[in-house]
C-alpha cells in the first residue's frame, strides 16, 4: 500500500511533555482521524511531521520523500485553527499572493471554490466569520493541487453547519483515490463521518491505529453490575470503568462477548467514549 505520509519514532522532549516514538501512516486516498485530549501531542506531531519544530529521532516521510523539495511541499496544503492569513488581505487579493509563492496555483479553481462557498472575493477577512476563515483557508490549500492536506483542529469551534460543509469539502477531496488527508479534531462526531483510519494519541504516545469501521463496528461496551463483572474473564477485558452504579468495560469484539456473556447488556461503542475509558480506565 502507497502512503502519503509514514511517521515512525517520531520523538520530542520539552519540560512537561514528551512526545514518544509516535508511528502511523496515512494510506493514500484515505482519511485519517487523529484524536486526543487537549495535550495529548496531537500538534507536536504534526508539526514535527511538517518540519515546524525540531524532532529529537524518529522520521517522516511526505508522498515517500523525507526532504522535502519544492515540487513535493506544492503538493502539501496545511490548515491549523485560528486565522491562517493576514486580516487586511481579501481573497483576491490572497490569490495573487499566492501566484508568487506556488508555481502550481489554479487561480481558476481558487475562485470557483470561493463561489461554491459563498465566500466574497472583495471583502477584508477580518469581517469573515470563523467559518468562513477556515473555509477559505481549505479552498486555498485545496487550490494548489496538494496531494496531501493536513488539518489541525480545522472545524474547532465552528457551528454545526459550518462544520458539516467543510466535512463534505473533505469528503469530495478525497474521491479520486489520489488525495489523503490527516485531520487532528477533538470532535469525534466528525471523525466517525468521515475517517477511514482513527490514531488515538495520549500523553505523547501513541495507543491504537485502526480502520474507523472496526472500532465502531465491532467494538462495545459491557454495562453490568459487580458480581457479572467478576465473571468476566480478564483476558476479554481491553479496559474497564467503575461507575456510580455500574461498571462498563470496552471490549474488541461485540458479537464474540454477546454470545460468551448471553446475559450481559452489550452496547456499540463511539470513539468519544473509547477514548474515555482509555483515558480514564483500568486494564
């Protein structure tokens, strides 16, 4: 299988946090989810992938390249929450900016995403919503031909219906098997949507990489009372929970545990709620 991105012993070291071995790939013409609470070394990652600060071992390669040249960062779109361009600057204006830092800028396509998107051509972005900053910022990196577009905590804080846009924005990026994209979010909801691959990072450490549809298709959630829970064989266990009144325990495979434990209540479980019990589990 092709990647667009291979990270692997990714490693960086500052006084509070570490970030340790960190290794996934993101499979060409996919879409990987990158989930963890706040802290967790999603944006280190991210930057140490793209060469924003400097990684202590470990390596990455972009589209099968290490050192990045030229032709290969074209074809890299970044997005990172907040504004990504000078507030005094329109979208036109933006675009001819553009035509001296990327050879392969398509003005052409540029504006036709700013139409498709409502977004005014003329106007200042400091007057833009939130919304539509982070839309124009995936139109400007999808507007260079990028091969690989990656996205730090993109739809954060934005509206339902803003969010359900730019989701289908991805979406369509994506359908010619040509394009990956990484996004970093703390909104699982949207993940499930979309993702094809979820990397669930805590404490700078990397704690599973799996294909969306096991996780959610397979995966569950034992709710049950004490005595069921101590006649659950501890191997079958991934983590478990005590809670006010029951205890909940994430297991692998929901179909195998219904019929080991007939008598247990088995609920399909959304990432949200596996990266709780991850976090604040037992093994």
């Amino acid at each position: 299988m092709n990647h667009a991105l291979t990270i692997s012993g990714l490693t960086k070291t500052y006084p509070d946090f570490v970030l340790d071995h960190v290794s996934f790939t993101v499979p060409s013409g996919s879409i990987v989810g990158l989930i963890g609470e706040n802290g967790a070394g999603k944006s280190t990652t991210i930057h140490a992938a793209i060469g924003l600060i400097q990684k202590e071992a470990g390596h990455a390669a972009i589209l099968g390249k290490e050192e990045l040249d030229a032709e290969t960062r074209e074809q890299i779109g970044v997005v990172f929450d907040g504004s990504n361009y000078p507030e005094i600057l329109s979208p036109k204006k933006i675009s001819r900016v553009m035509k001296h830092i990327y050879r392969s800028w398509d003005e052409p396509a540029y504006l036709r995403l700013l139409k498709q998107f409502s977004l005014p051509p003329d106007k200042p972005i400091r007057q833009f919503s939130k919304g539509m900053k982070m839309k124009l910022a995936i139109t400007a990196a999808l507007s260079h031909h990028s091969k690989l577009l990656i996205l730090d905590e993109a739809t954060s804080g934005l509206d339902p219906v803003i969010r359900d846009d730019i989701l289908d924005m991805l979406l369509d990026f994506v359908q010619d098997e040509e394009h990956s994209i990484l996004i970093s979010s703390h909104i699982t909801s949207d993940l499930e949507k979309i993702a094809d691959y979820i990397v669930f990072i805590h404490e700078g450490k990397v704690v599973f990489s799996k294909p969306k549809d096991e996780l959610t298709e397979q995966y569950g959630i034992i709710k049950c009372g004490a005595a069921q829970f101590d006649a659950i064989e501890k191997s079958d266990i991934i983590v478990s929970r005590k809670m006010d009144y029951e205890w909940q325990v994430l297991i692998s495979d929901r179909d195998k545990m219904q019929k080991k434990y007939r008598d247990a209540l088995i609920v399909p479980a959304a990432i949200d709620e596996i990266m709780l019990l991850y976090i604040k589990g037992e093994k």
